[in-house]
C-alpha cells in the first residue's frame, strides 16, 4: 500500500481516537531505519507514522550537504516507494521544525508536496510539526495560524506545541528550563482551540512533564491529568466535538501505566526516538564485540570481511529497532487495529 491519502490519514487518527489507542511515531535517518519501521507496523497489523527531524534530513543527506530539507525529502520519496510493498498503512511527518528553521526546512517541504499534487499525486508529507515552544503562545499561534491555513490548501495536517518538552533533541537543548514551562495549563489548551479551531485540522503536542532522550525509571516526572484536565476546559466549553487530538512526545523510557493514562485523555500519536536508537544500536555493538577479531584487522591479520561487512550487522539493527516498535505498537494499544483495506 503507498502511503496513506490525506482522506486515510484522517481516518487513521478518528480510527485510534474512538478507539482509545495511538501510533507510534518514529524518526528515521537512513533506508535501515525505515526498512525496520515498515517491519514492525507490518508484522504487528498496525498502521503507524514515520518521521524526519532537522537533524535526521541533514545525516540523510551526507555529511557533505547537510541538507535538512533536501534529506528529508530523499528519505519521504523513498518511503512512498518502499511502503507499496507493505499491508499497512504509514503516514509521513517532520518532527520539530523551530520558528527559525521554518524558511529553511517547512517552506520547501511544502513546496515539494504542492508540486506533487501539480503532478496528480498526494503530498510528500501527510503531516508537519511547527515547534513554536520557543516563543511565548501569543507569537506560536501567529506562526501557527499562518502555517495551518497553508497546510490546509495542501491536505496536509499541523502538529503545534505549547508548552515545552524538556531535554536535548537534534541539538535543541531546553534543560535548563524552568519547572512550570513543562506543563501545558487549560487556560492554553483553551487559547489554542480558540484561535485554530475552523482554520483546519490540527494535532496538538500539549506538554505535561514530557523530556527528551533516556532517564532512570523515576527520574521524569509526568503529570497525564493535565491532559484531562485541558480536554475538559474545551469540551466543558464546545462540547464534546471539541475534544483535541493530543501528541505524547519523550515517550521514550515512559511506564506503561502513563503511557495508557495518556490514551484516556485523546492522546493519538506517541513519538519514539530515544528507545529505538538503542534498540539499533544495540546489536551493532554485541556484533562488534562478539567477532572483534573478524570486525578488525588485528596485528596484521585480514579480518573476517563477512563480519565487518556493513550488511552483516545493519540487519540486526534493523530487527532490533524492529522489535523495539513492535513493541510500542503493544504499548499503546495499535496492534492488530490498521484500518487498511485491501
């Protein structure tokens, strides 16, 4: 199946929110990153989204360009090829794109999807992530309204943040933020409603205690509730149709319990990076240490090529990351739930 319509994608996030579950989402960076995601939501029957950062675009596109945009799109062309072999349904987004990347990396994304539907075709990218965290909300919606009537004229789906995720991602570093920045208020929930709302379908990082990258078991603090208790501020006041379509982001590392609390409250979409990075990484470095001998040409010897052959253990990082999403399509609840009809 090539990757979802626009008129899927919809119906993959109406699907997961009445049906109380999410798709993982999760950054790619190279074909074995994608050729694993496409895996995982395969074996598991579960639709799923795949997405690109800033910093996954430039390493897509070799440390000679180091060209965010143009990496990005290499890697969503090639997903919309390789997906045709699969029985599932992918939609492709960019994660994170800060107000001083939106020139260099979303305008030319949006710019190759105008000119695919020129062509007769659907869009590069089924959805985008504006990252206006940095400033405060009154100058992220700005940005975001202008961004979202955009998208709209495309088919296309924007992702918004208020509040801010903690952490250090791609180089973005917010560790040192205040406490009370972590958390998303109902009073902003209610603002972002009230000033999107008709202008065309969004999804909504709102943030309660999320961070970025790896952490012991205790040492993040999440507060699911002020995900209710936001929804509740909307619906209370538009009624039920109001309720959002949330993004858990710094899923990584989270327990099951939050990860299925955040279900209850319209969360649809978990992003995953931290977790899966490892999960990759991981046999690389047991391959290596396992056959050191072979992997390196130690005191003169020829090596074994068979063993330092990239092929020989990118594929067992691939079935790594692979299981690991396997894994998270459990967690949150997508297995088995594609609504891809053949």
């Amino acid at each position: 199946m090539p990757v979802a319509t626009p008129q899927q994608y919809a119906e993959m996030l109406d699907a997961a929110q009445k049906g109380g579950y999410a798709y993982p989402a999760i950054n790619i960076t190279s074909l074995t990153t994608a050729s694993g995601a496409l895996k995982a939501f395969a074996e598991s029957g579960s639709d799923g989204i795949i997405q690109v950062s800033t910093g996954g675009g430039a390493f897509a596109s070799g440390t000679s360009l180091k060209d965010e945009a143009f990496g990005a799109i290499v890697l969503a062309e090639a997903v919309h090829r390789l997906a045709e072999k699969y029985d599932v349904l992918v939609a492709l987004h960019t994660d994170h794109c800060h107000p001083e990347k939106v020139e260099s990396f979303l305008k030319p994304l949006l710019q190759a999807s105008r000119e695919r539907i020129a062509e007769g075709k659907g869009p590069l990218f089924q959805s985008h992530m504006f990252d206006g965290s940095v400033v405060d909300l009154d100058e992220n919606l700005k940005i975001s309204k202008e961004l979202l009537k955009e998208c709209a004229e495309l088919d296309i789906i924007l992702e918004i943040e208020a509040g801010c995720v903690g952490g250090e991602e791609d180089g973005h570093d917010t560790s040192g933020l205040p406490a009370e920045k972590l958390y998303t208020s109902p009073e902003d929930m209610l603002q972002v409603y009230e000033e999107l709302d008709g202008l065309g379908r969004y999804i909504f990082a709102a943030t309660f205690g999320n961070v970025h990258g790896a952490y012991k078991p205790g040492a993040v603090k999440l507060k699911p509730t002020i995900l209710r208790d936001g929804q509740k501020a909307v619906m209370d006041k538009y009624g039920a149709d109001a309720e959002m379509d949330l993004v858990f982001h710094g899923g990584s590392g989270s327990s099951l319990e939050e990860i299925r609390e955040t279900l209850e409250y319209g969360v649809i979409k978990m992003n995953i990076d931290t977790d899966t990075q490892y999960a990759f990484t991981r046999p690389i470095v047991t391959h290596v240490c396992e056959n050191i001998e072979g992997v390196l040409k130690i005191d003169g010897e020829v090596g074994n090529k068979k063993k330092y052959d990239p092929r020989s253990y990118l594929k067992l990082a691939e079935q790594g990351l692979c299981d690991r999403l396997k894994e998270a399509c459990d967690d949150l609840l997508s297995t088995g739930k594609s609504i891809y009809k053949k």
